[in-house]
C-alpha cells in the first residue's frame, strides 16, 4: 500500500515531484523535434537508444565524446530572467569541442538541475538545447532533471550537457600535419561564449545590464546590444563554417576551440612537439564587450587573452598554398590572425 502523504513528506523535504514531471511534459515536444529514424528510445526510457546502423557506410567510424557545462552564465541568465538561449550555449559549446577533431554530432544529453524546480523555466531551457540540436543535426536523446535543495541556493540552476559524434578515423584532426610556416584562421565568436563569467560578473555587477555597452564605451561605435544582452550572446557553433572548409578543399591541419583558458591555454593543446604559434593582435575585430570587461576590472592583456575568447572562438590551422581559397569559402567572416612557428607548443600575442 502506498502512504498518500508520502509525497506531502518529500515535498517538505524541498522535493517536488510533480514539478519535474511537469517540466518533462513541457519539454517533450521540443525534445522529440530532434528525432530522426535513428533514435529508438528517447525521452521517458530509462535510456536512450540510438541505431549504430547509421555507421555501417563507414569503413573505421570512431565516436567522440565530451562533457561540458555553462558555468556562472546561468547566473547572468537569471539576472536578466531569460532561459532560452543558455540551451543552446552548452550544445554548440559542445558540437564545438568534437568538431575540433573532425567529428558529426550524432546525439547529446542534458542535465538540468536547481534547488527548486520551475518547470516553465526548465522547459525553457530544454527548448533552447532542441534548438541548437536540430540546427546540428543531433538528436536531444534524453537526459536528467534534479531538484536538490541543499546542493544548490535557492534560484540557482546547473546546466551540463554530453555530446557523442562519429569521425571517420582516417578523418580524424589531431594537429599532427602542422609545420612551421602554417597560417592560424581565426571565426569570430559572439561574444563570452560560455566562459570568463565569474570575473565579468564581478567586474561588472555594478553597472546597469539594461544599457547598450555604447553608454559605458562612447567611443566604440557599433556597441548597440544592452550589456545584459552581449553577456548573454548565444554561443557560436562553428560546425557549418568548418564543413564549408573542407567542402572547399581546404586542408585542415588543425582546429583549437577558444574556451577556458582563452587562446594561451587552448591553441597549444593541439600543436605537435617542436612547433609553437604567434597571435597578431589587430588582424581581428574585438568585440566592445571585452574592451568594457577590461576598462572596468583594469585587467591587463596577459590576463585578457588567458581567461576569454577575446573574439576568436574557433582557430583553424592551414598550410599557407590554402589560405585564399579558406578566405573565398568564408568570405567576410574568417580572417587571418597568426601563424605556426618553431618552438616548443608555446603561443605569443603579439601587440597591434
């Protein structure tokens, strides 16, 4: 027999168990939106089931897999009380991080999590990761919702998400045809991406995040999003940029996705023993978001390029015989930043 207060009971301990059922009857729509013939079980199973059918025109696929979060953006997220575009963030953070070695997205999983459920507000969330899964071509195949008070303040949300891709291993880019003489690519980012936060917001916290980023930089033209808004600019998936590449006959050697630890942390984790990289600051376009983060905190460019994108979200390494034909299948949005030089897999800024 089942005791009818058990539920009162947990929901007195902080637990609703209604809300989260609530919350995945909201999201099932979005979440299913995502489906092709390949998912056999999603939403509601205890797990996801995926056709591995799909790789049997591949002579060696090999599956890539990451796992990533947010961070404190879900806390800008809830300062300006919008939740439909942190969903998004995390599943292009995450196509990001498997295309840097060449992979497909084929499916992601989310983990959403506060001390108190809002199923309106978790269902938003949910959306936005459909969202940018049906823009990568990946299925949102399940994933978990946890209410758990004690672990998280009150208003608080975690937000985390996996990734599984498949890359053709003879396909795989790994950085080892890099050499000296190779030129750096830089795609320009939207904004923070999904790193850097804690000390934006600190640096920050005190100005009016409804204002245009203009009324604190008079002097950079074109800064018409609201502080609030720059901040949470949807992170950039650089999938179809990097298909178009190679789609060209570009020679990829190498790609480095921009996250924590800014391009002084992530270039180098995919240069090969013997080579190192300069950075040529002024060949790109700063975003005025980053020049309000460092007027306000007095942070200097050493610190700058080590915690943020600085406006470069994906660098993409290729032999110099290939730099104009990158340049003409990416008109107007990919530049050229730097270049591959002897050394030992350390990365130079160089100054304007």
């Amino acid at each position: 027999m089942v005791d009818s207060n058990t539920s009162n009971t947990y929901s007195a301990a902080g637990v609703d168990i209604a809300a989260g059922a609530r919350a995945v009857e909201l999201m099932r729509a979005a979440v299913q939106s995502t489906y092709g013939p390949q998912v056999l079980a999603g939403i509601g199973a205890f797990g996801g089931l995926f056709d591995a059918s799909a790789f049997k025109d591949m002579r060696e696929p090999v599956l890539v897999a990451s796992t990533d979060g947010v961070g404190t953006k879900t806390m800008v997220a809830a300062r300006m009380g919008r939740w439909d575009t942190i969903g998004q963030d995390i599943v292009n953070h995450s196509v990001n991080d498997i295309l840097v070695q060449g992979a497909r997205p084929l499916f992601f999983m989310d983990y959403v999590a506060a001390a108190k459920l809002d199923p309106v507000q978790i269902a938003t969330i949910v959306a936005g990761c459909a969202v940018a899964c049906r823009q990568a071509g990946c299925a949102l195949l399940g994933g978990e919702t946890a209410e758990m008070p004690g672990v998280y303040r009150a208003g608080e949300v975690d937000l985390v998400g996996t990734i599984v891709g498949v890359v053709e291993r003879a396909q795989i880019i790994d950085g080892r045809r890099i050499r000296p003489g190779d030129v750096i690519l830089g795609l320009p980012s939207t904004g923070l991406h999904t790193n850097g936060f804690s000390l934006a917001r600190k640096v920050l916290d005190a100005l009016d995040w409804s204002a245009p980023v203009a009324h604190y930089l008079p002097d950079i033209q074109g800064a018409t999003l609201s502080v609030g808004e720059a901040l949470l600019a949807v992170h950039r998936s650089y999938l179809e940029p990097v298909r178009t590449l190679i789609r060209a006959g570009v020679e990829v050697h190498a790609l480095a996705h921009i996250t924590g630890g800014g391009i002084v942390d992530n270039l180098p984790r995919v240069l090969p023993p013997g080579v190192g990289a300069l950075i040529r600051c002024g060949t790109w376009p700063v975003l005025p978001i980053f020049h309000l983060i460092q007027q306000r905190g007095r942070i200097d460019d050493e610190e700058m390029f080590h915690v943020f994108n600085m406006g470069l979200g994906m660098l993409v390494v290729v032999p110099p015989d290939d730099v104009n034909r990158a340049l003409s299948a990416w008109p107007g949005d990919v530049y050229c930043v730097g270049e591959i030089v002897s050394g030992d897999r350390q990365v130079s800024i160089l100054a304007a």
